[in-house]
C-alpha cells in the first residue's frame, strides 16, 4: 500500500531540528510492508499543510503526519484536519482529567494552555498517549486512511507501536516485502561494491543498497515478491552471496550494533572491558554502555584528558609523553595497559589523538589517533587518520577501537 | 524564493538512515533569506525521482537535491537529471584525474567502479567536491535552479559552505529574515509557553516556536520584513520580551550549547572540572569534550559503572552503597568529593541512576537519577528522574549536570 509520511514543523522546515520522526515511521510501516513512496516536511503553516495533505491522499492510501498537536499557538494541524475532512471539534472529558493527572504526578498544576488538547476533531479514532498531553488521530474513509501524530519522537514511537502498528496489521497489502541488513566495518563502501558487484546478478524484485555510517558500510537488501516467503528466500539467496563475497568484514545483521555484537562476545566469553579515552573523552564508554545489561562485562574507565590523568592515574610513563608525545604508538599501548591493570580487567582499550580542529602538525595531521588494546597476553596499538572533523573523527575512533577487539577476539588478522 | 529540498534514498525512505542531509540544506538557505516550503524525499527509483523533480521545479524557484550520485548502481540521480533536463553525459578527464589521485592518497588503486563519476551531465556547473569522488552540480534555467549535492552529509556540507553559499547570495531574494534562537533550559515546553504567553502580542511577520529537545526548549523567532535591519528590529523587540519573562532559563542563543556556554564559564574563572560517571557510561565527558579547547578546562574523569570502581578509585565509602545503595544522595556526593579530591581539579561532577530498561524498584523507578556537585566550598546532590528511555534519560542527565554547574558557577538559586 502507497505510503507518505509528512511531518510537520517550523524546527523541521527551517532545518533547526533534524526530522527523525520520518525515519522512525518509515522503518515500522516498512518492515509491515507497506510502500513508503514519499516524505514531506512542511512548516507551521495552515496554507502548506492543507496542500501537502491533500496531495498525499490523492497519491497514497496510507498517510502518517506527526507534529502540531501540543498546546501552543504554532501547533494547528488540528484546524487543519478540520477544515480537511469537514468536521468539529469535540470536548473529551477524560482526554483532559487524564492531562491533569499527568500533571498532578510531577507536583504541578495543568496550565491554562493544555485545555485544548482535549477538544479533538469529531469521529477520530483516538490513539492513547502514554507519555504526553497529545492523543493520536486516524481516519479512515473512501479507502484512505490518514493518521496524525504528535511531534515529540518518543512519544510518536510509542503510539506508533502500542497502537498504530496493531491497526495496521489488520490491513492487507498486495505484495511482500523482505528487508534484510548486513553491517559491515572495515572497509570503505566502493572497496566493498567493488568485491561486490564483481559477480553480482540482481534477481528481478531485489534491490541493494550501500549505506556508509561512522560505524562502517551497511547492506541493505530489499526483496519484493507475491509473498513473504518468497519474498524471504529472494532475500536469503543474496545474503548468502554477499557472506561468500566479503564476510570478514560482516559483524552483524539488522539492528545488530558493534557495540552490542562486542559486549555478547564478552559476556560469552566471561572476559571484562575498560576504556581509557583520551580525544573521544568518554565516547567509547559511553558507547558500551548504551547497551542494556552492559554492566555484566564492562567495569568503567578513566577519562584521561590532561597529561597529568594519564601519567597519575594510568601509570604512563612521563618520559614516554616527552620522547613521543600523548598521540603516539607508545602512549597508547601504555594508556591501555595501566588502564587494565587500574582497573583489573580481562581487556583495555586506549584512544588517544588530535581530534582538532587545533592541535595538528605535519607529522601528526589532525585526525591521527592511536587505539590500544591490552590482554593479558598481548598488548599493541594501531595507527589510524580519522579526519578533520572533530565530531565524525572521535565517533569512528570509537567504533574502530571497538572492532579492534572484535578482531582480537575472534581472532581475525 | 521559495524552496524545495528533494533527499534521495531507499535508506531515507525506508527509515533505516536519519536524513540529517535535509535539515543542513534548510539552515543554510533560511539563513540567507530562502524560504523553504517542502521538503520533499524519495528512494533509488527513476519514477519517483523525476516526479518530485518536476512537483518541485513547478513549485519552487529554487531545487536543491542530495544523493545518488556515488558510484554505485543505486546511484541513478544523474540519469534523473539527464531525462528531465534532456542533456548528454559528458566524459570529464580532469575529474577522473582528481578521483584517482584521492584513491592514490589513500595508499590504495582506484576501484573500476568510480570511473563513471566522470561522466557528467552537458551544461552543467560543477561544484568541487573536497572529502569525496562525487562533485556537485547546478542547472539555471527560465528563472529556476536546480543544485544536486552527493548525500554523504559532510560532503554536502562542505559543498554548502564553499560553492552553494557563495553562489546563492548573488542572488536577491524580496524579503528578508533574520532568525534567532534563545536556548533555555530546566523547565518544561507548557510551563514556558504559560508565562511566555500572558502578555504576548506578536507583531504581523513574527512567529515564535516552541522546540523541545534532551538539552532543554528552545525558543525560536522568525521576523520578516522589508529589509534586513527591519526584521532584526521585529526579532529583537521579541528577544527582549522573551529574556524579561524568563531570562533565568536562558543560558545562551543560536549555536551557544550548554557545553561551551559552561565551558566559557570555566575558562573566565580559572577553573577546571573532572566528571565521575556511573549510568552515563562517559556521555558527560564526551559532552563537554565535543567543545573544541575544552583541554584548557576539563581534565577528565572516572567512569565508575561498577561499585568496586566506586569504591576503589573515588574512594566512595562500602558503607554507602551498602545502605542507601549506588543510586543514592550520600553515593552521588562521595563520587563528585571522591573525584576531585583524586583528580586535583576546582568542580567535579557526578552522575549515578538507574538508566532502565531494568533496575528499577518501588522506591527507585527507572530513571531515577543523582546528580552531585563538588567544590572548595560545596558538595551537594539534586534528585532527578529522566524517563525510562536508556537514551534520553542518560543525554538528559549530562545536560541537567551542566546546567547544574552552570547555576552553581552564577549563583542562580
């Protein structure tokens, strides 16, 4: 079933707020099989709005707005919804003791504001929301079915799959569709397409994509077919092909995170991680602890960003920060090694470099970062240039440390 | 004029990558006085991808496009461009060169697959490309211009800046805007909006938009008017309403963030900071070190996500934990005494709570969150709750400790 997501803002239009409602609602319809064919962004404006939504429901048959339902004067999806589909709007009585309660359980009062969010367009069926004042909308009528939610990401998560994923499974959809990811890291994406594309035949129906994040380069294959089985084995074939082709570099599948496929290889393995960040500043820590459970493997860490942290709590040698300076071999390798033996754990891992934009020099580019890894029965540091940019660099310094230890410990060389 | 922002992608489409490439595009042309109205996206097809063009050049004066032009054969932008502008592929020696010499760089042969980056459409302005193989491109043509920018965000960005940039303020718009942003934090989007809008009048050609995110809400104002100094003028007269019914929550505007605005702070007293995280994993100290310079104040921390962590390097008393537990006033406040006293530093701060999904109790919901400050004079913990989101709640933790060091730092009570 065609599909269109529109979402809606001011923040989103004027490029203040990334837009990562449309992701979200284009990843769960998606994986239902449903068609997302377009995304469309407008302002707060009544004017774009009614045009933005009339065109969606002439080319799609399922349309999924968020924004525009909270309290304030620049939230009017609603009046737009009105004038749309020719309805009034209706007191809900328990809509706005249920807003109070919310309030009263902080210790404060509703503002006066929050009244209107319980006068809701007439014949809506309505999406309860757990965690805010603004209730979802859907319509459906003469085939098309509309649905509007609010604009704050979590709370449009969790109606989308407490209520409007249920709803939607009820739908029958023409054709199947399968998607499958492979992530990849290691390896940059036309290296990767090359290996690929060496042998590669696309069965009618399969699509592949080459996705490049900080993480590494993600695989996505999209299969299309009569059913889902079918549309499954579609997928499979070239799964299998893509493990044949580059499968060293595959860490995962799906939602599979480095960070996660690490942290199960750990606790697999009984072994315990520490981290000592220079440039990243806690980054990787932080990384690592992202995943639920992560407690089981990974005991902490020392940020050590002034020389003093690494030479006083990390036992680095200050002869060694003389002779080679902090973003050095040598550094590293003893960040990671004091690191552990502080700490008392099976791995350490270090960072260290020049995450700029200061800082750089002609033998040390800004970029140039070490990562250490210590066991106990090796202990080594590898040399890589992550680029100029601060944010990006420290991101991928990150998640290269982290397939450093995949590497070691699945002992891939 | 009016704008259109068309990010091509199956990634985008399907969800399974943010388009971050939309909200860059649409800051950078706001700001110089383009209007956005639509943003527009679609996937990997011909079909889509010539519609939207067409909607959009219909639409808007000016088309500015991301995506699709890489090497790969779900790279098809051009062939789009080609078809709806009816213009030849032209084979280009110099960019090939270029490419080659990128690869070369790198240490390594250039893949066969990025040759047909050379072949690029008749007529068209090409918009050198720094970080990557794929140059920009630019068509004007019967008062409409249509700008197609790879979708790797930094590459794009980097276009933005030194070729798009420049070539758009050549060109007039009517009206101008003047944009601006108050960031405020520590109290909720209705809260503000109550006391923002009791006495509010907005002026004609003035809007004010309330965007909520982890860090706090930010106020936004757009003023348009006839001339620059006008619509400063209209924005400035809002500024002033806006810090007279709420300035203590406003730690900064436009691009100021917590951690810099903070971080000044530190620099101009001579101080320094250390950080003891528990549940944040090291997101506090990858916050503050995201500040360029932020080694002048911040010298690092401990990462204490597991008790003996706790005990061992901040010396937090086994007695506490054991009584009240990790996630505790009295643990907060040993952890921020602890690390400063290890550390040497003038602030510490400290984090410890329960990040969800698991851990939580009756007394101690998920959430629930200490957060403690030490200094010569002061060692304190306040009491939080952040949600049950892993996520949110840690980013919302880092940025409450900030803004509680912020408050200590100017004596705001």
């Amino acid at each position: 079933m065609d599909t269109e997501i529109i979402t809606i803002g001011d923040e989103l239009i004027t490029g203040h707020t990334v837009n990562t409602n449309a992701a979200l609602i284009a990843r769960y319809v998606t994986d239902l099989g449903f068609s997302v064919r377009y995304q469309t962004s407008v302002g707060d404006s009544l004017e774009s709005m009614e045009e933005a939504f009339r065109l969606a429901l002439k080319r799609a048959r399922l349309v999924i707005t968020t924004g525009g339902l909270g309290p304030t004067h620049d939230d009017i999806t609603k009046k737009a919804i009105v004038r749309l589909f020719k309805r009034n709007l209706i007191f809900h009585q328990e809509i706005l003791d249920d807003i109070r309660a919310r309030f009263a359980k902080r210790g404060v009062e509703m503002p006066a504001i929050n009244q209107n969010q319980a006068l809701l367009p007439q014949g809506a069926t309505l999406f309860p929301n757990k965690h805010g004042s603004a209730v979802g909308l859907c319509f459906a009528e003469e085939g098309r079915i509309f649905i509007s939610l609010p604009g704050v990401p979590f709370e449009a998560d969790q109606i989308m799959v407490d209520e409007v994923m249920p709803y939607l499974r009820g739908i029958q959809t023409a054709q199947a569709t399968r998607i499958m990811k492979l992530r990849t890291t290691g390896i940059y994406e036309s290296k990767l397409a090359d290996k690929i594309s060496h042998d590669l035949k696309l069965e009618p129906g399969v699509r592949l994509a080459y996705l490049p994040s900080y993480s590494g380069v993600d695989l996505r294959i999209m299969a299309t077919a009569e059913n889902a089985e079918a549309a499954g084995d579609k997928a499979l074939r070239l799964v299998r092909y893509l493990e044949d082709t580059c499968g060293r570099y595959i860490y995962g599948r799906d939602d599979d995170s480095l960070e996660a496929v690490v942290g199960q290889l750990l606790a697999d393995n009984d072994k315990t991680l520490v981290v000592a960040e220079s440039c990243t500043g806690g980054e990787l820590g932080m990384l690592i602890t992202s995943v639920s459970g992560s407690s089981n493997y990974f005991l902490g860490g020392v940020i050590a960003y002034a020389n003093d942290v690494k030479i006083e709590q990390l036992g680095v040698d200050a002869a060694i920060l003389e002779e080679h300076g902090a973003v050095s071999e040598p550094c590293a390798i003893a960040m990671a090694v004091g690191c552990r033996k502080l700490l008392k754990s099976s791995y350490a891992l270090s960072i260290t470099g020049i995450a700029g934009p200061a800082g750089g020099a002609n033998d040390k580019p800004v970029g140039t970062t070490y990562i250490g890894l210590a066991s106990a029965h090796a202990s080594y540091a590898r040399k890589f240039n992550f680029g100029a940019r601060r944010d990006t660099g420290r991101s991928r310094a990150s998640y290269a440390a982290l397939e450093l230890l995949r590497r070691e410990i699945l002992d891939i060389k």
